[in-house]
C-alpha cells in the first residue's frame, strides 16, 4: 500500500493578524513542521502577517522553512457589475478574491486595505451593538492575541460566543446569529469585485476566485471578471469532492485561468496538520503560479 504524499502546497491561510486563531509566527512553525514548501498568506484586509514573517527572516528562498508569498483576501460586495450572481447565489452573497504576490511596499494599495478595515470595523461594532441588543454581551470576551488583530470580523465574534457560553462551536455561533437573516447579521459595505480586482493587478499580484464552486455554471460572471483582470480560480478547497474539483479546473483550462488552491486554514477546527489532511494542491500549481508572478 502506497502512502499519499503530504499536501506541500497552500495558497490560502490566515493568522490571527486577521480572523486566524494562530500569530504568524506559529503558523509559520506548524507549516514547517508539517513538510510544506509554498504558502500564501491571505489575511482579510490586511498584510501585517506576511510583513511580519518576511521582517523576521522567514519565508524567503534562504530560510528553512516554506517560501510566503504576500498574499490577501478581500472579501467583495455583489454589485451591478455582476448582477447575475445575485440571483444565483442571493442579494447577500460576496466574491472573495485572493490577491496573491501582491507587493508589501505598495502604498496605493495598503491605502485600499485601510479603507477595507475601516468597513470591518464599523460592521464589527453594528453586529456587537445588534448582540446586546438580543441580551448577549460579548464586546469584553473578542480574542486577544500578541501583536495585535489588524482585520476583526464576524469569526472574532463567534469566537467571543463561544466564550460567553452563547454557542457550542463557531460553526453554531454563525447558524444561530451571524449568519444572513439571523438577529445579529449586517450586511457588508465595501469594494465591489472590479475594485479588487484591479487593485490586485495595480499592485503586482496575480487575483483568484476563491472558493466559488459555481463558477463553471457562470461564463458570463467569469469571463466579465477576467476583463478586469482575474488570472486564476481557487480549484482545490477542502470538503470538495472530485467532480467538483476536476469540473473547475477544466472550466479554468478553458477561460485560460490559473488554477490555485489551499486549506483556508484559521484554526478553529484543529492543527495545521489536521487542516493540510484534507487538501491535495498539485505541485504544478504552485509552480505555474510562481511563474506567473515572475512573469507579471
């Protein structure tokens, strides 16, 4: 019996800088562990955790561990631009769109992400003032973690119903109030696809369509995306059974998109050996995403 070769290949993870429960650093240190060789880090909104592993002498070509690439997720709010999405997926529905090798020194596009939290911020305290609201105060139980929590969000709050005996799991906190049309949702306002799509190139990187299994139903959406700029599509993602998988990545070969792939690991569910279990990225994917980037 043949033993599967571990997954070596990441292209989605977030530390605690954003909505991940580990500081990069010790990420960085499970990830090495574990056997990796490529990794992106895609906090939401912000790039203080690449910052931070580059500053530190990790992730670069000379370290022994993993290469990073500087990466991010901006979460995108359905527009007019993309109207038919809304009704396949719903008024409330968002794109993520994964920028990846995107330069850590660009000032125009750090100003965007600012911007970004801000909107993170401001829906943040409208969902703990609509929590008091219901009776269940949690604004004293939000995670705090060493360095800072550059990007707060909805999983912050989960986290800190979990604390507050409000819920059994994340999962649970967000199916009983987090989740569109329960008490405690607020929609999010912010950059539409175009916005981040565009700022990505802007700033050197390459943008993938994160998670998004309907993609091959949707030429329309995709091939509008890819006239502002989309190079890839997120093609392997845990829980996504092999059809789904191999129909994205033909559907990818077929607009003459990139495929990526990654674990979305946060942390809440288990370690980062747990999480890389149930993900397989191909090699080549990594490979043909770096010379991409090389070539941009």
């Amino acid at each position: 019996m043949t033993t599967p070769r571990r997954n070596q290949v990441d292209l989605h993870t977030h530390t605690a800088r954003s909505d991940g429960v580990l500081p990069p650093a010790a990420l960085y240190a499970q990830m090495r562990a574990w056997g990796s060789t490529l990794v992106a880090i895609t906090d939401h909104d912000t790039l203080a955790g690449a910052r931070e592993l580059l500053a530190a002498g990790l992730g670069s070509p000379a370290s022994d561990g993993p290469a990073v690439i500087v990466g991010v997720e901006i979460n995108t709010s359905l527009d007019g631009t993309v109207r038919p999405l809304v009704e396949t997926l719903g008024e409330t529905a968002e794109l993520h769109i994964l920028g990846l090798g995107v330069d850590p020194g660009d000032g125009i596009f750090e100003s965007l992400l600012e911007r970004q939290r801000a909107g993170r911020s401001d829906r943040l305290e409208q969902t703990l003032a609509r929590l008091e609201g219901l009776g269940l105060p949690v604004r004293d139980r939000l995670p705090e973690v060493p360095g800072g929590i550059d990007a707060l969000g909805r999983p912050h709050v989960a986290r800190a119903l979990v604390s507050a005996g409000h819920a059994e799991s994340v999962d649970d906190a967000f199916r009983r109030y987090l989740e569109p049309g329960r008490a405690a949702y607020v929609r999010r306002s912010g950059i539409g696809p175009r916005a981040a799509i565009e700022a990505i190139v802007a700033a050197g990187g390459i943008a993938s369509l994160a998670h998004s299994p309907w993609a091959p139903q949707e030429v329309g959406v995709i091939d509008r995306l890819r006239e502002w700029g989309l190079r890839a599509i997120e093609a392997f993602y845990p829980g996504w059974d092999e059809p789904t998988v191999a129909a994205v990545v033909a559907f990818a070969e077929d607009r003459g998109l990139l495929t990526t792939g990654g674990s979305d690991y946060h942390g809440d569910r288990g370690d980062y050996a747990t999480a890389q279990a149930a993900i397989r990225v191909p090699s080549e994917v990594g490979e043909r995403l770096l010379a991409a980037l090389a070539g941009a």
